[in-house]
DNA sequence: TTGAAAGCGCTAACAT
DNA sequence: ATGTTAGCGCTTTCAA
C-alpha cells in the first residue's frame, strides 16, 4: 500500500518539505516548483494520509455530533437529520468531517471529557436536549469549540444558535392581518413548552404592532395533541363573537382543530383561517391545506457549521444567535382573498 | 500538551510498550504489572491519543456512511436517520465511531476513491440510492470493507443488507385471514416500485400457502399517492363481488384508501378491512387508526453495522442478507373480530 | 525559495 | 514477561 510523500519528492527532484508545503498551499514556495510538484502528484496520483497529516498537525479535522439517538428520535424530531445534513454540508465545504455520537444527557459530560483527552475531535456540535449545567460548565472551562443546537434552558456562556420563533409568530400574525382577518385566536402548548410560548410571543407582537391586539380570551393552552387541539378549538367555537382566525402552535394541534371545525359544519378558510408552523408531511394532509410558517431548519445546520468551523479558528469568540429564517407557506387554509 | 505514555511508564516504572500491551490487552502481560500500570493511567488520567494510535496502527476506526444528503430527503426518507442511528450504536459497541458525508450518485464514486487513497475509514456504509455500477465493480475490485443499505437495483458482488418485504406481506395475509376477511385485495406502485412489487409477492405467497389466492383482478397498480389510492379504491368498490379487505403497500395509498371507502358510505374494519406497511406519524391519522406491518428499520441499522465489522475483521467474506424482522401493529382498521 | 532534520505519540517486531 | 527500538508519513522549525 501506499506513495508517501518522500516518492512524490523523488519524482518531483525536490525535497519533503517542499512537497508538504506545496500540498498546503505555504506561501514560500516559487510558483514554478509548486507547478512541477503539483504535475508530479497528479501523475502519481498521490493522496497524503489523513492518519499521517493529523498526526503531525495534531488536530483531526473532524467535527462531533452529539444528540440523543435512541430509538424513533427520529419520528419525533424529524428536523435532526434535516440540520444534521445542513450542517455536514456547511462544514464540509470548510474541510471538517462529521461524526456522530449518540448520547443521553448523563453520558455526555464523560463522551465530552473523552474527546477532550483523547484529542479525538477539533469542534463539538450539541443538541440542546442532551445539554447539562455540568456540560455547560464543562464547555465554558475548557475553551473548547462547540456550539449547541437549540436555546438552553438555563443561563450559560455556551456558543448556541436557534431558531427564532417569537418571529416566526410575528410573520404568521402579519400573514392572518393581511388576508382580512379580524379577530384572531391562539391554541398552543402548556408553559412549559418554550417554541410555543415563543411563537405565541410574536404573534402578539405582530398584532399589536399592527395596532391590534390578541385577547387574552382568545388564548388557549393544552397537551400538543389532536384531541387537546379539537377540545381547545371547540372552546373558542363556543365563544361570542367568536374569532375568525386561529394560530395553533404546532401540526398536532393545528390537525385536531381543523378536525373540530369540520366537525363544526364550518368552512375553511372562508368561516376560520387556520394556520400553523413547520411544514411537515402531513400538513398537507387536510382539506384545504395548512398554510404553514416553515422553518429553513436545514440553513440552521449550516449556520451551525459556519459559525463551528470560524469558533475552531477563534476559540475565544462567543455566540448565541436566534436565525430568523422562517419562510411563509400559503396554502388553503388561509386564503380568503381571492 | 498533554500526558504520554511516556510519562506513564516512567511512573509505572515500566517502558512504554508494556504500557501499550496493557491499554491494547495484549496477552503477554503478567496481572501484576497489569493492574500497577491501570492504576497510574487512572491516576494521571491518562488517554491515548486518537490520532497517534490511528497513525501507529495504520486505521481510523472510523466507518463513513454515505448517501444522499441533499435538502428534504430526511421528509422523504424518515427511515434513514433510524438506520442511521443503529448502525451509530452496533459500531461504537465494536469500537467504531460513525462519519457521515453527503453525496450524490455520480461524485460517490471520486469521494470512495479518496477513501480508499487516503486511507480514512476503515470501512463503507452505502445507501443503496447512490449505488451505481461503477461504484459497485470499485468496492468489488479494492475489497474495501463495505455494506450497502438496500438491495442494489442490478446484479453486483457487493455486500448488502434489505429489508424482507416478501416477508412483511406475508405476515399482512395471515392477518387478513386471522381478522377472517374472505376477499383481499393489494393496490400498489408501479412495476419500478420494488418495495411494492415485493410486498405483493408476499401477500400472494401468504394466501397461497393457506390455501386461498389472491385474485388478479383485485390487483392494482398507480402512483403512489393519495389521489391513486383513492382511484384504485373507488375501481375495487365498484366491483362484485366486492374485496372485503385492502391491502395498501405503504402509508400513501392507504390514505387515498381510506379516504375513497369512507366517501362510498363503508365502513372500516366492518366492510373493508385496511393494512398497510411502515408505521408512520400518519398512520395514526385516519380513523380507525391503521393496522400495519412495521419495519424495525433500526435493526436493519444494527445489523448492518455488525456485518460491516465482521467484514473489517475478514475483508473476503460475502454477505447479502434480508433482514426478516417484520411486526404486525394491529390497530383498528382491520379489527373486525372482538 | 528550498532543504535537512527533529519531532508528533503510539504500535509491534524483535530481543532479552 | 518485559524492554528496546524502528518505524508510521507528515508538518514545521531552522538553517542555508
């Protein structure tokens, strides 16, 4: 198996070095050599040894995905492996390989402390889901690069990135204005349930900064289910006047809502607007479709990646960024104008 | 930075390939100096360096997964990241960890040759999507350590691993019967669609070894959407005698399925019982909810990563295998009997 | 602008 | 059972 270096130097008549520093493109070298040697390596066809360079670099190019990946992880968080594929490309295009790691949050402080002796990876990227106080404060001391998917939900001086919901609310209420909507309503998740309470942050904002404004009676919170979706729904059915729009937080809401306004005898969207968030498989599944505010979840992979491989390259910088990408899907369920 | 192992033996008052037989278990190492030295490593907290092993050894025990990463496949394909994630943990139990690389048919074959030049994975993990002949005669030709996921669509030596769909459909006619439905039908993709194709094979064979038969003109073949399922059940509906049982090959058809019997006034699983494969989000959606034949896709990931370490250990071994683990999922739209 | 040579930290063949 | 030592193939400092 195998040229090395010292065959390319040979047929090249020059020394290891030199070769080296044409492959890494140093700025001491004489464009005429670096010509001849470059000639001599494609005719070789000569590959250097990624076991070799990061040996003696020290360094593995190699960036670690850690995220929960038990099973139907999957199922439950189809975007993952959207961000997973953004951010592979992302970090690619900047010489870094992806490897993946599944953990639970116990583990990961150790996982963590094994790529950190053992010099087995030059980034980390986290899913929010599995980060800890003690993996946070495990980042933060040793200075390593990483950044973590998702907002945490503690304070930190971690690096993340996340979307930003509370704008995707606001786009979502400009888009429900804009169609002639006048009394608008929100069924979302419990308090603790943080994308929601976001979105529903900036819808509110987006009324009011219309000079409207959503009522406090027009706001509902339940399990993010179908049934809790249909029950909440039927709530504001109920009510007189009754609203004339309603944002659900999530599909499975969104889904148990158009359920309840079917079942109702009224029309969507002439009777009720619906629209919800993310644009999953399913959100075209209901008659009419769901107009839906997406999430370019892959462009946050890439972020990710971007802002990774600039972190490798400046440890001491600090990032926490809300991507504000959210891209509007107009679809039946919304369009009353013609 | 950092300890070596060096520092280790000094402390241990050894050399340092004693302390290397211990970290690698070498046999020849009495218990005594054994248990002295593990007891120095954790004291000093000491930890090999990756990259230094990689190189001394000549491995990366690295695999690298290759498939087709680019936008929206993951909605498509919500079965990869569950692959994705077996084959993660069968190779970290082996000592394996996992890269991922995004790639297209045509640039695969250049990014293996780069593999295979470079030397920076131990072993290949090909999603049968980007399989192509060259690709297929390049991992036959270096006898690289390779699985591919999916059964190639033309005739190859390659090692590769599938889902049983035969099996699937023939554990979706013993349920028919079980469930005491006296006339199945099967709507499916066209003749490309292998997946289909194979399920229906299955169901024929299941029919058949319990002495039934499934009836010609109660097959039929579309597109495999909603609007063709619904198309092809509204053919079935019109037919006398009636099918009194639909066997869907996937979730997509058995939406437009269900759809189409409940406008005709039927009722499911009462007049029509309905089966299809692959346990999706969706295919709780429908009421009554869908009985399917589920895949544990992320046992086939599993074994895959087995197989792949097998073949790392012994390069000239073959291996093409179907997967038969297939599980019933019986929900209420073929729950005739109490 | 080029080259010589000293590592990088470990493994494994060989010697003891 | 343990130790000695020659690599592994490249990067990088320093001298020329």
């Amino acid at each position: 198996m195998g040229l090395t270096i010292k065959d390319v130097a040979r047929a090249a008549g020059t020394s290891v070095s030199t070769v080296s520093k044409v492959i890494n493109g140093h700025y001491s070298i004489s464009e005429e050599t670096r010509q001849r040697v470059l000639q001599v390596i494609e005719e070789l066809d000569y590959h250097p040894s990624v076991n070799a360079q990061n040996f003696a670099r020290g360094s593995t190019r190699t960036v670690l995905f850690l995220a929960d990946l038990s099973p139907n992880t999957a199922f439950e968080n189809p975007h993952m492996f959207e961000i997973l594929s953004g951010l592979e490309a992302a970090l690619r295009k900047r010489g870094y390989s992806l490897s993946l790691r599944g953990t639970d949050t116990t583990a990961a402080c150790e996982v963590v402390e094994d790529v950190l002796s053992r010099r087995s990876a030059d980034g980390l990227v986290i899913h929010a889901s599995i980060l800890s106080r003690p993996l946070a404060a495990l980042l933060t001391r040793s200075h390593f690069p990483h950044i973590v998917l998702g907002l945490p939900n503690f304070e930190s001086q971690v690096n993340w990135i996340d979307i930003n919901n509370v704008y995707s609310g606001v786009i979502a209420a400009a888009h429900i204005l804009e169609q002639g909507y006048e009394r608008t309503a929100f069924i979302g998740g419990r308090e603790y349930d943080m994308i929601s309470f976001h979105r529903l942050q900036g819808v509110r904002q987006g009324l009011e900064s219309a000079g409207r404004k959503l009522e406090e009676q027009y706001i509902w919170q339940g399990e993010s289910n179908r049934q809790e979706g249909s029950r909440m729904t039927r709530q504001l059915l109920a009510m007189r006047p009754m609203p004339d729009a309603i944002i659900c937080a999530n599909n499975h809401i969104a889904l148990g809502c158009m359920t309840a306004i079917q079942e109702a005898g009224l029309c969507v969207p002439k009777d009720m607007g619906v629209l919800t968030f993310d644009d999953y498989p399913f959100s075209q599944m209901t008659t009419p479709e769901l107009t839906v505010v997406d999430i370019k979840v892959r462009d946050m992979g890439e972020q990710a990646g971007r802002l990774l491989a600039d972190n490798i390259r400046h440890p001491n910088t600090q990032v926490q960024t809300f991507t504000t990408n959210p891209v509007l899907i107009v679809r039946g369920s919304t369009q009353r104008k013609k």
